[in-house]
C-alpha cells in the first residue's frame, strides 16, 4: 500500500479511498470473511456508499482479487454478500487472480 500511496501511479487513486488494517488475514479465508473482514466492511461499505452518491446511474461494481490469501478470497466473499444485499440487482463483475509460483 505504501507503493501505491507513495509511488509512480499514487495520482490513480484518491487517498480517501485507500483502506487497510491494522493487520492482515494471515492467508487465512476464515480471518478474512469472519474476523478482520467483520471489523473493516462496515467502513468499505461507506466508502462504497459514498461514491455511488455521486453516481447519476450507477450500473454496477468491478470486483477485482486474488483467490490466495484471507483477503482476497475470505473479504472479497463478504463484500460480495454485502454488495448484494445493499444494492440487490446491480450487477457486481468479480475478476479473479489465481495464484502461481511463476510469472510466464
């Protein structure tokens, strides 16, 4: 995140829309849905929230996120519940990176 918030691309992303932890999930799916997703969706959610107030036709989410690790598998899954009960229809398109020991 330090990269991101620091780096050659920090302009692609508005610094309010930035969230982490104070910890990871520790490649842990039940960390990451039940217990440090459990503390953080509430303030993902808002900040979704908020951006989509400013949308005059929202049509839907880009979900992009890795199946390795409690974040990126154990979170995304209970984004993606939330997302659904929040905004019903609109549709949420997931992108899904699977982890390999080596990049071709």
């Amino acid at each position: 995140m330090h990269e991101i918030r620091t780096g050659t691309y920090r302009s692609l992303f508005h610094p309010e829309q930035l969230i982490t932890g104070k910890e990871d999930a520790a490649n842990n799916y039940a960390r990451g849905h039940y217990t440090i997703g459990k503390e953080i969706i509430d303030l993902t959610l808002d900040r979704i929230r908020r951006l989509s107030e400013n949308c005059t036709g929202l049509q839907g989410f880009l979900v992009f996120h890795s199946f390795g690790g409690g974040t990126g598998s154990g979170f995304t899954s209970l984004l993606m519940e939330r997302l659904s009960v929040d905004y019903g229809k609109k549709a949420k398109l997931e992108f899904s990176v699977y982890p390999a020991p080596q990049v071709c």
